[in-house]
C-alpha cells in the first residue's frame, strides 16, 4: 500500500517546486490533481514534453513518485462535442501519466445525474474509445461515484465496474463522500466496502459531515427543492465519518497487505493551514494503519 497527498491545497506552489514540498511534508507519494498550469479542470493539458520531463526530473531529486494521476473530463457529458473533446483530452493525460513512471489514473464517472441513461451511453462510448489505449499502455484506472454525476451511488458504481470487465478498472472509495453514496448509515460504508471487496484499490481520505441529518433538514439550502450536494474535505476527525469503523474494516479487507492499493490524503477546507493540515493527516493515517499489524 502506498500512502499519498493530494497537492491541491498548494496548487500555487511552482510545479517544478512542489515535489521537494511534498517530501518535506513526509509523504513519499503524491496523487497529481488538476492544476492550471499542468493538467486544468475539463480543459486540455497544458504540458509539453519538455516540462513533464522537467517535472519528473524534480521528483526523482525529491525521492518522491507520482503514485496516481487525477484528471477531471466531461467524457460522459450529453454534448457529443464535449465528450470527443475529452477522450482527446483523456489520450494526451495517459502520455504525460506514462512519461511520469506512473502506471494508475483514477476520476469520476462524470454525467449528469438529470440524465443518467444518456449520461451512462456516453460514458460507454467513451470507454470503447479509451480501454484499448489503457490497456496498450498498462495503466489502470480508478474510478469514483461522485456527487452529481450520473452515477452516485456506491454499490451501483461497483456494479458499473464489474460491466467494464476490464482487470485495469476497480473502484475508489472516497471517505467524505460516504454520505451520498446511497446511505447515511456507518453500515452503508461497510457494505460498499465489503461489496467491492479487491475491487477496492484506492481510497480518499477526508472527513465530511452527514448532509441530511435524521430530519432531512440538517443543511437547509436555498431556493428549496435544491439539488446541491454539500460535502466536505475536512481532516479526520472534525466531521462525522466513523474512522474506527472505516479503517477496522479496511484492516479486515485486507486493503493495506497488497502492493496495488493507494491510500490519499484529500483535505481541501484549510488553505490557511495547508502545511498543518497535511502533517497531520499523514500522522494520523499512520496512527490508524499501523494498528494493523495488531490484528
């Protein structure tokens, strides 16, 4: 298992500084997310050659490795523009992932929830476009059920996995997504866990509180009758995941045993305290995983 951070709070730190600041951090691996001037939201990427190489260069100086790529595409968008648009997008990602010695790409199913059967052929057209270029290269992907894409729903996105019937597809859990996964219930968050079983290869970790609460009006989110999804990425422990639970059932799963598994940490809420934040993910996730060796 490999233990990540997702950089995105320190997106304003040059690229070719950021690998020696992840180091300092004391992570060994970093999970790239979009930035502006490397790979943007829902746009082309922005790097050429020379500084995909200038970028893995820094990070062979800063002993650190790009344990997952993170592109974010409207490749099952209802605009047919659009979505050819990403595929294109998604081909020039899986170059720059290769040329960074990295083999795993995870993202969302994308869509739109609205439209979820046209969202859901959309999205099998572009995998028919796509699976073949994972395949010839040798990088996997991993996929989450986000909110407010088409899929949502853990076990249904477990179930979209196993339709790839790819062995490069598996499953992303996101922690401060549980409650929108189909339950609010600390049980939900073992089903889905249990129900991916080895398809579960990767994890976000972020705490996030429960959006509904028992009345349904936990969050009250105006005009009502709105379909926004509120969620946080907050660290461990300052929202309403049950990490006891989450990472007993994690140790009886198995997940830190296998070399294929990544675990990030994904905070976004505290740019004020970026580097305080990060520190203290890592020494939690290592509290947590180190009880492990207990069992």
């Amino acid at each position: 298992m490999r233990i990540a951070i997702d950089p995105y709070m320190f997106r304003s730190t040059p690229l070719l500084e950021l690998p020696a600041l992840v180091a300092d951090l004391g992570y060994e691996h970093i999970e790239l997310s979009p930035r502006e001037d490397f790979m943007p939201f829902f746009l082309h990427p922005r790097a050429d050659d020379a500084t995909v190489k200038a970028f893995k260069k820094a990070l062979d100086d800063a002993g650190v490795k790009v344990a997952a790529n993170l592109p974010l595409y409207r490749w099952s968008g209802p605009d047919e523009d659009e979505r050819q648009a990403a595929v294109r997008y998604w081909k020039r990602a899986i170059e720059i992932t290769v040329q960074l010695d990295c083999n795993v790409m995870n993202s969302e199913f994308n869509g739109r929830p609205e439209t979820a059967s046209r969202s859901e052929a959309q999205f099998w057209r572009s995998m028919e476009e796509l699976l073949p270029v994972f395949e010839r290269e040798g990088v996997h992907l991993r996929l989450e059920p986000h909110p407010d894409d088409f899929v949502e729903d853990g076990l249904v996105a477990v179930d979209m996995i196993r339709g790839i019937n790819s062995p490069l597809v598996s499953f992303l859990y996101c922690a401060p997504h549980t409650f929108h996964m189909g339950g609010t219930t600390p049980q939900k968050m073992v089903e889905i866990m249990e129900y991916a079983g080895d398809l579960m290869t990767q994890l976000h970790l972020a705490d996030s509180f429960d959006h509904t609460g028992s009345s349904g009006l936990r969050y009250i989110v105006n005009p009502p009758g709105s379909t926004a999804r509120v969620h946080q990425h907050l660290d461990i422990g300052q929202g309403e995941v049950d990490w006891d639970l989450f990472f007993e059932t994690l140790g009886r799963l198995g997940f830190g045993d296998r070399d294929d598994t990544i675990m990030t940490s994904c905070v976004f809420a505290w740019e004020d305290r970026a580097r305080e934040s990060s520190l203290y993910m890592r020494e939690t996730i290592d509290k947590y995983t180190s009880s492990w060796g207990t069992q």
